[in-house]
C-alpha cells in the first residue's frame, strides 16, 4: 500500500508570496524611474523618490495579488490542460485586462487626491504601457509555473512505487490505495474507492470520482490496471476502467456485445466487446 503524507493546505496555490512583494516593490521602481534622468543611485537619496514609491508600491502589491487570485481560482475551475481556449479566454480577461483597467483606475484616483488631470499627465504614454508590458509578463510566469508543477507532479506520480509487497502473499503485490491526481497546480491524494473510473480522453487520462468531478492522471491506462484490485476496477475496454460499484446496469448489442452504463455517466458509450462480455458477466456478480 502506497502511503502518502497530504499537502498543507494554504489559500495561496503558489506559495509565492515574497516573489509578489517582490515584483510589486520592482514594479513600482520602474514605473517612478522609466524616463527620469536620475540614475538608480540618485534616486535612492532624494526623499521624493520615496514617496513616490510608496502609492506606486500599494497599487502594484494590489494588482499582482489581484492575478494570483484570479489565477488560483482559474486553476481550480478551468484546468489548461482540459479547457485550454476557455481558459485562455477568461486568463486574458480577468488576469490581463481587467487588472489594466483597474491600474487605471487607482491611478487616476491617486493623481486625483493631488488635483491632477491624468490625461493631462504622462501616465498614458510611459507608465501604462509598462504595467500592461509586467501584467503580461506576471501572466507568462504563472502559465510557466503551472506546466512546471504539472511536470513535476507527472513525475513524482512515475516514479512513486506502484505498489508494496504483502507480506501474506509472496510474490504478489498489493493493489494501490491511493493515487495522486492533478487540480491546477495541486497535487491531491485519492482513495481508490472514492474513484468512480479512469478513461482516456483525446491525449490524456483522467479519473471520475463519484461526486462527478474528474482528475488528470499521469500514468497511463495500463498502468493503471496493473495497480488496481482487478476484483474491484474492470478494464471495459482501452478507453475506460469502471468500478464495480459505478456500474449501474448494462444492456446486450448484437455479436454479443455490451454496452455499460455508469454514474457517474459516462460522456460516450462504452462498449464492451463480445471477447470480454463473458468475463465482465463474471466479475459483475462478485
């Protein structure tokens, strides 16, 4: 039996929070500093520096914090990997152009409180173009790190053992008990009875669980088999492995096929063929 320590819950799905600070306090440097003559050092000693500094700080801190959550919430609805135009779509929208309108926004209150127009500034021709340039580039970095921790995931899921030695059965292996599934850049340990099946969809595998929500998996479906009680998980055919308590009932087709119904519901008809109909009839009844 695999055993396998469970992650710390945090509200924050990256655990970046120094690197935002980070990027904020940068952010707002360049902002101040894009176009002044002063040299970095320069600026460091004039008091107006920072009091520039900070307002800018306050507003870049927000927007940043602002696309890591829209991001982190993006991650757990709309994985890439499953909805990739859908998420690129809302990504852009929510993480991309609405943060500019609200930098916008905060600017144009912040020159308000000292009695500027902002179109009357140069905040449109230097500063905006450089908080949409970082916001796209804030966006590119979470994309990265996204395929990067589903990297890793893929493969610390390969390379964990497929099953340990039962003691009372030598020679054999114990079928696996837990699997570790991907949502966004979480990784979640799984009982194998809360899964309802495993299939292959396009180029990926997946798993159904019975409250209906599905899981990318990194291994592959026959891999999966190897790691599972055959008297509990039946391979129905190349695309799907059911548990015996997801069937639901099952109908005959001609040449002595079967088709399987689950619930979960299966998205497409699963089709069990006349050479493993008999074999499925058997392992339905126990």
């Amino acid at each position: 039996m695999d055993t396998i320590e469970k992650p710390v819950t945090r509200k924050d799905g990256y655990h970046d929070f120094y690197f935002r600070v980070i990027i904020a306090l940068l952010a707002a440097h360049l902002i101040i500093a894009f176009g002044e003559k002063e040299s970095f050092f320069q600026l460091l000693v004039m008091p107006a520096y920072y009091w520039s500094l900070l307002p800018s700080f306050v507003i870049a801190f927000l927007l940043v914090n602002f696309v890591n959550f829209i991001t982190v919430k993006l991650d757990k609805k709309h994985d890439w990997m499953r909805q990739p135009l859908l998420r690129a779509g809302l990504q852009l929208t929510l993480a991309l152009l609405l943060p500019a309108v609200l930098a916008f926004l905060l600017a144009s209150v912040y020159f308000w409180t000292f009695g500027y127009n902002i179109f009357k500034t140069l905040y449109l021709k230097y500063d905006f173009p450089v908080i949409v340039l970082l916001l796209v580039l804030l966006n590119a970095y979470y994309l990265s790190f996204y395929f990067y921790k589903r990297s890793r995931i893929a493969e610390k899921t390969l390379s964990h053992p497929v099953a340990a030695k039962d003691e009372n059965s030598p020679g054999e292996t114990a079928a696996k008990e837990i699997f570790l599934v991907q949502r966004g850049a979480q990784t979640l340990p799984l009982s194998v009875f809360s899964i309802a099946y495993f299939y292959r969809e396009g180029d990926y595998n997946f798993l159904k669980a019975f409250d209906g929500e599905s899981y990318l998996v990194a291994q592959t479906l026959d891999e999966i088999e190897q790691q599972l009680d055959s008297r509990v998980f039946f391979r129905a055919n190349r695309q799907v492995i059911v548990q015996r308590k997801a069937c639901t009932r099952y109908s005959n087709l001609e040449y002595g096929k079967l088709e399987l119904f689950a619930q979960p519901s299966f998205k497409h008809p699963v089709i069990i063929s006349q050479r493993r109909s008999k074999q499925f009839r058997e392992w339905i009844q126990g």
